[in-house]
C-alpha cells in the first residue's frame, strides 16, 4: 500500500468505524462539533489561567527590568531552545496522529500518538535537569534562596537608595517565584497531557473507540498544540530577555 | 407491530429509577439539578446558620455571644465563602440552568453529561473541604483573603481554604463549558438565537464569565497558598513583593462573579413576568443583548473595589466611568420588565410575587451601586455597612429571591406537585418584609461611619443594629417555610399537570416531571417565545367566573 | 429609642460638600425607586386579572422609550461621575501649608507623630482650620484610616506612603476606625480625634509627659504581646519572673556549662527577638521569637518597662 491518500475501504481496518451516537444527539456531525467547540471553550479558561501569571510576571518586570534581565541570565538557554524544538516537535506527531485517525490508520495513529508520549516526557525530563541545576545554585524561592553575588553586586549598582536594592532583591526572587510556578503549572499541564495521550493511545489499539476516535483525538490534539503555544511564549518571556548575556 | 403497552401507574419519569446507583452515576441533566439543588440548599441553611450567629452577636455593641473576636472573624469569614461559593454562584446556573436548559432548547440533555456529573462531585469535595474546614478550626481572613494579612499573618486554615475554593471552581467552570456549548450546538431546528427563552440567554451570558474569570480566581488563591508554604514573597512587600496585586487579581474574578450571581436572577425574572402578566415580554432583543452586555462591562470595572486601596486616582476615575456604564444595562432590563406589566392580565401567585420583589429590591441595590460608583462617596462609605447593604439587597433581595421564585414556579415541573399557595404567598411576603427591616437600617449604619467586619462597635449604632437582627428574624422565617412546605408537598402523589401555570416555553409542553429523554419524538420549534396573549386570558377568566357562579 | 442620628457630624468643609452630593444621589434613588414602584402598583392593580381595562394591540418593544431610559441614566450619571470625581481630586490635593503628621498602623493600634515631637497613640489633638497632611504606613497588613465625621478614608499599606489630609471646621471629638479588616482585633482598633482650639492646641503641643511614658506604653505592649503569658507567673509554662532582673547577672545555659552576663538593654533585646541563643540556667528553650512582629519602637517601649521592674524584689 502507498503512503498517499488512502479511502477509508482500502484501509483495511477491523470491525466497526460506526462512531458511537450518544442519545441527547441528533447525529455524528452534532456530537463532534459539540466535543470540539467544548475543547476550545476549555482553553479560553486556559488561557485566562495563564494570562493571570503572565500579568503578574508583566508588572514585576516593569518595576524592576533589571533584575529580570539578570535573572534570566542564569536560565539554561539552550536546553530552553532544546525544549522548544522537542515540544514543536511532539505537536507535530500529535497533528499527524489526529490525521491518520481521520484516515482510519489505526496502527499509526497510535505509533503517533506514543510518540508524541514520548516526545513529551523528553520535554520533562529536560526541565528536571534544569530545575535540579537551578535548585543546586540555590535559585529554588524560599528559605535557601541566595542572590548570586555577581547579580547582588550588579543590582546594588543601578539601585539608588537602599530600599530601592531590597525592592530589586525581591525582585530577583519574584522571577525566580514565577519562572518556577510558571514552568512548573505548564509542566502539570503537559504531565496530564502525556498520560491522557498514552491512555487514548492504549484504548486505541485495544479498539476501544467506537469509531477512529478521530473527535476525541482532535480535541486532545487541541489541548497539546495550546499546551505546545504556551511554551512558545514562556520561552522568550523567560529564557531569552537577554540573549546579549553581558552583565 | 408490536402489542400496545399496558399503562403504569405512575407513568415512569425522570425520577422512577429510585436506586442509589442510579442517582449517584446518573448522566440525565434533571437529576444533575436535582443533586445540586440538595446541596445548595444544605449550604445555603450552613450560612445562614452563620448569619443567625453573627446577627445575634451584633445586638449588643460589646463582644457578648460569641467566645472571642476569633470566632466573630471566623464566622463572618465562613459565611461570605460559603454564601458566594457554595450557595449563590451554583444555585441557579447548576439547579435551574442544568434542570431547564436543555428542555428550554429542545434538546434530550446538555452537551456532556458526565462532565455535568463531574461537576456535581467536584463541587462536593470543595463543598466537604469547607464544612472540614469549619470544623476544625475555620479562616478568619474574610471571604476576600486580602494579603498580607492572608499570606502570613492569619494563623488559621487559609491553604485548606484556597484549595477549597479553587476546587469548587472547577466546578463552575464545568458547568459554564456545559451551557455555552449546549446553547451553540443542541438547539432543536427552527430555534433560532432570538427564539430562545431570555432564561438561555442570561444563562449563557453567566456561562461566559464562569469560564472566562473564574481560572483568575484559581491564580489569586494558589498564590496567597504558595506564599504562605513557601514565603516567596510575591505579596510581601518586604521581599519585593505588592500586596495590591492580589487584589487586583482577586477583583478581576470577583467583580464578574457578582454578576455570575445576579444574571441566572434576571433570567429567572425574564420568564416568569411574561407568563404572570399573560404578555409578550417587553424589548425581547434589548433584554436579551444586555445580558451580554453586562457580561462584556463586568470584566472592566474590578477597579472599583479598590478606589481607596493605593491605586492610582486616575485609575480610579476610569473603573469610576465604566462602573456607572455597567448600570445601564441593568436599567434597561428593569424598565423592560416594568413596561411588560402594561395591558398585561396579571395573576398574583406566588412566583409572581417573587419576581415583583425582586424588580423593587434590585432596583434600590442597582442605585446604590451608582452610589458606591461615584468615587468620593465610596471614599466615606467603603468597607462600612452600607456596602453590606449593598450587596445584600443585590445577593437576597435579588438573587435569593429570584431562586425562590424559580424554584415555586418550576417545582410543578421538577416533581409533579403543586406547592400549597398560600404559605407561598406567605413566606414571599415574610422574606421582603424581614429582608427590608434588615438591611435597610444597614445603609443608614454604614453612612454613620460604623465599619464592617467588627466584632464590637460603637454604642450609638445599636439602635440600627437591633432592627437588622429584628428583621433577620422574619427572614430566617420566611426561609424555613418554604424548606417545611417544598418537602411536604413530596408525599403528594406527581398530580400538578404539565402546564398549571398556561405558561408557554418548551419545558411546559412535556410531563411533570419529565421523562429520562424530555422529549418523545423530534422537536421542531416554528414560533416566538412568550406567545400570551393578554386578551385571551381576560376572555377565559370571564368564561371561568361565569361558569363558577352559574 | 429612635434618637439615632441620620448622618455623622460635618467637621470639615469636605463632609459637607460629600453630604450635598449625597442628598443628591439620594434623590435620584428615591426618584426611580418610587417611579419603578409606582408603575409597578399602577400596572399591576389596572391591568389585574379581571378588571375591565382595554388590553388591545400590547406594546412589545419600543426603540424610542430605550433610547429614553438608557439616555436619561447616561446622562444622570455623567453628572454623578463628575461631580464627585471632581470631590474625590480635592481629597488627594492638600494644600501647600498643610501641616505635616506621620501615621503608623500596625495590629491593633495607630501610632502618630507630631513633627514638633509628640506622639501619640490611638489619639489624634490638631488645630481646628488648620489643614493637616497624615503620611501613613502599616508595619504588618493592610489598614484603613477612617474618621466619619470628615468623610475620608485611606487604606493603609506595608512597605509603602498613602496619604490623605483635611481640614477641620468644627471643635470637639470624632471616631476614628480602622476600616480594612486586620485581624483578631480589628473592631477595637479605633480612636479619637480631638480638634482643639488653636490655643488648646498650642498649649497641648507644648506639655510633656502628660501622656503615658515610654514604660507604661512598654507595660501595655508587655500584655497585648502575651508576653505576661507567661512571664507573669503561668501555671502552665515556667517561664522566668523579670522583676529585679534589669541591670543583674543573669546565669546563661551554656553546653554544660553555665556562664553569667548583664542583664542589659542589649540582652532584654536579643532574648525577644532571638530567645533561643541565651537560655537562663534551669529554664526549657520555649520561648518563640518575636523577630518582625515588633517594631524598634515598641521594642524600645518594653525594655523601658522591664527596665522599670529592676527596683523591685525578684520573685521565684
């Protein structure tokens, strides 16, 4: 069989492609278009979720740009860069996974699917790497941060009064307070995310779903792009205010 | 062709199937309603058990009937967290939105069913974190968790309390994503946007704010809960941090959320006056588009919580303009409902009563709104009693009594009986009397300057202050009557008909109580709502006298 | 019985031009009210079920009467935003010789300082005419410095200066609450403020001592802290006794070993803020820090206090 275009006889697929109707809808189209619109409707109150850190983070560093650019100067910009590419990557699996579900390609979209898993496990794995490394250079918020002396030093500097240092100290940390809950509410995002994909993918190839699954695929597949586009923005905010990397 | 059915006495319905298993794993929107109505109203008498406490201590200006300022704090704190989130936030959209919106559309149930379910149980583990709460120890930072107070002076069971609250706002969320996506894609054919009751439409636009602001709330309390576990330092000024960004955040949600709680009210009111008054109602488009419209303005007036927080005076002036905007709307609907009474054939029963009360009180609260809109009043009267009294008259006078509207208006079509009349009429007027005794001597306290939240105040207030008990005293009584009344009426036999009322509106057209699928065959809607005609009701209560005295 | 008042004392300029906006507003509720109220009545006895009414051709929209009542309100409330807008910016506009006191709020009282040197707590003396400026700050949460009477309100806030200022036309003596719920005794932060006759004033100004010293002060902290808790003979903690201890040795836990120093301002300090460095001979390390819960000022009031009981006998 070729790789291009297939018809849904000629893919040889087992038993039913009858997409279970539950009673309250009238028809397939119906039921589809409801799951999909509640998908979307879900990642508006994502969005507002984020947007209000994001705020935070925005206020922050308009009071103290310096302190974020010197905070930002100790993420780990590659691995960051890393990531990006790994997630865009997993995106890209996941899209190719709603594809051949729409094509009825069971095997592959599970093979996607697992991969797009597995991508994103990657995209964790990296993150604890580099949370280990921050929480090793006491950068972890709380009773064992520590302002690096170079920073302490560079902030003293552009601080006229006293109070004026201990306000960009904070803020020192506050970037530290965000970039971990940030990053780390995005990482529960995407934790949830790889076990419901795995879930889906295991049900698929029991051929569980009672048609290709292509709807309930879609809407995850909604759910990774969105948790994929809000890395997408963390990246720059956090990882790329000073690529110079002068102090 | 198969054998007629032999007849059941009753006929099965939505409520037949009477095994726990079938309740507790039910996917059917009425029985959802008929869940969160259980809950509620528990919750509502746990508040009000607060309310009654704290009333009593605030007879007399020194600390007498409560143990110690703690408790008062305490006390105060559980009823405004569980009056707004586990009473009025859910009680209409998650009752009466669940119950009625799918049959109101024409469709067999709301979009996700299980998600329905979902946010049933959601809301009671939120709900059994609160009572935990209230048990072993309450929170005494007010429902507002303003910081630095919250983040790290209170010493009482604040996390627990923000785990709680953002637990139970899954719960509104879920239930918003249920009504929005319902409304865009169950509506039966021929019920086009603008042949949709005014219920759907408030309903969606309450919907828009669920799940557009309350994710903000998520964000203010996870906050105030890492500050306290971790003393990172986001609100605590002497590590960088503003403890006025917490208020912003927390307004941002809290401002819309007030109308989460009075928008399902007006949708209420929207469909009992047409159907009391025998009228079409008065400006359907205006009504229907100032929903949205308050949906829209609700999130760009926060602002107006904080005019003598810190925040910058012109700041101040701008939430001040856009406050006295957000009125308007709420005008409209007012006048709307007003002129719908005109060449109408009016029946005083009691939803009708209800409904009235409610346009007066709401009005009163809506003006002082405008009141605390303008900035250099709200100067003198903010965090007094007259804000208490503020919103009292919009979450009681208004949102309160619209529920008990509903909820006598559309019990005929939940359990198939008829509530008795006249202890309905009774309580309704008990409620306004003992609700206006109560809170309008707070308005008068409030100007004198007595603050809110005190445990102990000054002795020229108490005057005031013993005529709000007085009057909470009626209300708690036009309260228990109905909770008597409504369960009694349960050993009835389900006798009330499909349409006692002679409304019209598609839940009407279909048994008392429904069955599991609300409709028997597909549905095709080819008219208006609110099609009363005023002349025909006077023809037939003529036709009714005259055959009643011949 | 019925001899309440209907509105606070007007003693400043501003509460009076408050109360006519307010008058103001009142109306217009009272207008709409009675205007909804009476439709309402008028409809519902007209239009009742069986009364004989022409009912013919129900009006069910207008475009002109919601142009109406959507203009009327617009335009109603154009005149309330900028009349007190306009009331608000006269709040936040102290006039040039304003004369200048600091304000301290912290859990549960107001501490304020007179630039000629007086402070006071809790009470607040000014001239009557004279426009005065508070600069004011909170140690802890957030506060509110409220007095009715000249319809100003301020929350007060950690790490930052608001400010609010008056100027009052009226002798005698006002409320002041705390208005931002701050805590167990929230409802007991209040005061007084006395508006004095310049003379009065002057006269105040210049007398010392006639407020309570630095040791009673300390005294009233040594209680509201709790420290008395414990330090004044509890039945359940052993805790050491301080009268006749300022100014003695002190024997010191050291190891095994116990050393003695001077019980001096330096160790009545470090024994509130850091109990556990220097534990007395015979006593468990329970003490909890008071680090950030007391202000230098307070901690110089205690000392000054336990500093007062060096005369007296030690108790066991």
């Amino acid at each position: 069989m070729s790789s291009s275009s297939i018809t849904l006889e000629e893919a040889a697929v087992p038993a039913r492609t009858e997409t279970l109707l539950s009673h309250h809808f009238d028809d397939v189209e119906q039921q589809s278009n409801a799951s999909i619109l509640g998908m979307w409707f879900f990642l508006a109150t994502e969005v507002m979720f984020f947007s209000g850190l994001i705020t935070a983070y925005t206020i922050y560093r308009a009071l103290s740009p310096e302190a974020f650019r010197l905070g930002s100067l100790h993420m780990h910009v590659w691995l960051g860069f890393f990531n990006t590419l790994v997630l865009l990557t997993s995106s890209l699996t996941m899209a190719l996974a709603v594809r051949s579900s729409q094509l009825g390609r069971r095997d592959r979209t599970v093979w996607y699917m697992v991969a797009t898993a597995v991508l994103g496990a990657g995209f964790l794995g990296v993150k604890a790497i580099e949370y280990s490394m921050e929480i090793e250079h006491n950068l972890f918020p709380g009773v064992n941060f520590q302002v690096p002396a170079e920073d302490a030093a560079a902030l003293a500097e552009i601080s006229a009064t006293p109070e004026e240092l201990q306000q960009n100290l904070g803020h020192f940390q506050i970037m530290f307070v965000l970039y971990f809950f940030i990053t780390g509410v995005h990482a529960f995002h995407m934790i949830i995310g790889i076990v419901i994909v795995l879930i889906m993918a295991a049900l698929m190839k029991r051929n569980w779903f009672s048609g290709n699954g292509t709807t309930q695929i879609e809407a995850m597949g909604l759910y990774w792009h969105f948790v994929d586009i809000v890395w997408v923005f963390l990246y720059p905010l956090l990882y790329l205010i000073d690529l110079s990397g002068g102090h | 062709m198969s054998a007629p059915a032999i007849p059941s006495d009753p006929p099965a319905d939505y409520l037949t199937d009477h095994t726990v298993k079938s309740w507790l794993l039910t996917g059917d929107h009425k029985r959802i309603g008929v869940l969160f109505l259980i809950s509620v109203t528990i919750f509502f008498f746990v508040g009000g058990a607060a309310a009654t406490l704290l009333r009593l201590e605030l007879m007399t200006p020194k600390g007498d009937v409560l143990a110690s300022a703690d408790a008062f704090n305490r006390l105060f704190t559980m009823h405004g967290v569980v009056m707004i989130f586990f009473f009025l936030i859910p009680s209409i959209p998650a009752v009466l939105g669940n119950f009625l919106l799918p049959i109101m559309i024409g469709a067999r149930d709301m979009a996700f069913p299980r998600l329905n379910l979902l946010s049933w149980y959601i809301y009671l583990i939120g709900g059994l974190l609160g009572i935990w709460i209230l048990i072993f120890g309450g929170v005494d930072t007010g429902w507002t968790f303003y910081t630095p107070f919250s983040s790290m002076y209170s010493n009482t069971m604040v996390v627990t309390a923000a785990v709680s609250v953002f637990i139970v706002g899954f719960s509104s969320i879920l239930t918003g994503l249920n009504i929005i996506v319902t409304t865009h894609t169950l509506r039966a054919p021929g019920m086009t946007w603008f042949r949709l009751p005014l219920f759907v439409w408030s309903h969606y636009a309450t919907a828009l704010i669920m799940v557009l602001g309350t994710p903000v709330l998520a964000i203010s309390v996870v906050l105030v809960g890492l500050e306290r576990i971790f003393r990172v330092g986001v609100f605590d000024p002497a590590l960088g941090g503003d403890p006025i960004l917490f208020q912003h955040l927390f307004w941002f949600y809290s401002h819309p959320a007030v109308y989460i709680m009075v928008l399902p009210a007006f949708a209420v009111v929207s469909e009992i006056i047409p159907c009391f008054a025998r009228r079409p109602i008065f400006g359907y488009r205006f009504i229907a588009f100032s929903s949205i419209a308050i949906a829209i303005f609700s999130f760009l007036v926060w602002g107006h919580h904080m005019f003598v927080s810190g925040q910058s005076m012109y700041v101040g002036a701008i939430f001040s303009v856009l406050s006295f905007l957000v009125a308007i709307p709420s005008g409209i609907k007012v006048f709307n409902w007003t002129a719908t009474l005109y060449k109408g054939s009016i029946r005083f029963d009691t939803p009708m009563l209800y409904a009235l009360g409610f346009i007066g009180l709401f009005t009163i609260g809506g003006l002082t709104g405008l009141m605390l809109a303008s900035l250099a009043i709200d100067v003198h009267v903010h965090d007094t009693y007259f804000i208490v009294a503020h919103f009292h008259y919009i979450m009681v006078g208004g949102s309160v009594m619209a529920f008990l509207g509903a909820l006598h208006f559309w019990w005929p079509k939940i359990t198939g009986r008829m509530y008795p009349e006249f202890w309905g009429k009774l309580s309704a007027l008990l409620v306004f009397a003992g609700f206006n005794v109560t809170f309008l001597p707070q308005f008068l306290l409030g100007w004198l300057g007595m603050p809110r939240r005190y445990f102990e105040y000054r002795p020229e207030f108490q005057v005031l202050n013993v005529m709000s008990t007085a009057g909470a005293s009626i209300l708690a009584m036009g309260f228990l009557l109905p909770l008597v009344y409504f369960l009694l009426s349960l050993r009835q036999p389900r006798n009330a008909g499909s349409n006692p009322w002679g409304a019209t509106g598609l839940e009407w057209q279909i048994e008392s109580p429904p069955t599991s699928h609300n409709f028997h065959g597909p549905v095709l809607v080819t008219c208006e709502p609110y099609m009363y005609s005023p002349e025909e009701a006077e023809r037939e209560y003529a036709h009714e006298q005259l055959v009643h005295h011949s | 019985m019925w001899d309440f008042p209907l509105f606070p004392e007007q003693a400043t300029a501003n509460a009076q031009k408050l109360d006519a906006l307010m008058l103001f507003e009142v109306g217009i509720l009272v207008f709409f009210t009675t205007l909804i109220f009476t439709l309402i009545l008028v409809f519902c006895l007209r239009f009742r079920r069986g009364s004989k009414v022409d009912r013919s051709n129900a009006p069910t929209h207008s475009q002109a009467l919601e142009v109406i009542w959507i203009a009327i309100p617009a335009i109603l409330s154009a005149v309330m935003f900028i009349w007190s807008m306009q009331l608000f910016y006269e709040l936040y506009d102290p006039p040039a010789d304003a004369a200048e006191i600091s304000v301290v709020g912290k859990q549960w009282m107001w501490y304020l300082q007179h630039p000629q040197g007086r402070s006071e707590t809790n009470e607040l003396h000014v001239p009557l005419g004279q426009a005065v400026k508070l600069n004011m700050t909170s140690q802890d949460v957030i506060h509110s410095f409220f007095i009715p009477a000249f319809r100003i309100k301020q929350d007060v806030l950690p790490g930052r200066y608001t400010s609010l200022w008056f100027q009052p036309t009226k002798v005698g003596k006002f409320d002041l609450f705390c208005a931002e719920y701050c805590g167990t005794n929230h409802s007991i932060m209040i005061g007084t403020v006395h508006v004095m006759e310049p003379a009065d004033y002057e006269a105040w100004l210049a007398a010392k001592g006639v407020g309570p010293s630095q040791a009673e002060e300390g005294e009233r902290l040594f209680v509201q802290h709790h420290c008395a808790g414990c330090h004044r003979g509890s039945q359940t903690v052993h805790a050491p006794r301080l009268e006749g201890v300022y100014g003695k040795p002190v024997p010191i836990q050291d190891g095994e070993n116990i050393r003695f120093i001077q019980a001096d301002d330096r160790y009545i300090r470090d024994s509130i803020l850091e109990p556990r460095s220097e534990v007395v001979a015979g006593y468990e390390p329970l003490m909890p820090s008071y680090k950030d819960q007391i202000s230098e000022q307070d901690l110089l009031k205690i000392i000054a206090y336990i500093k007062s009981l060096a005369n007296q006998e030690p108790i066991q």
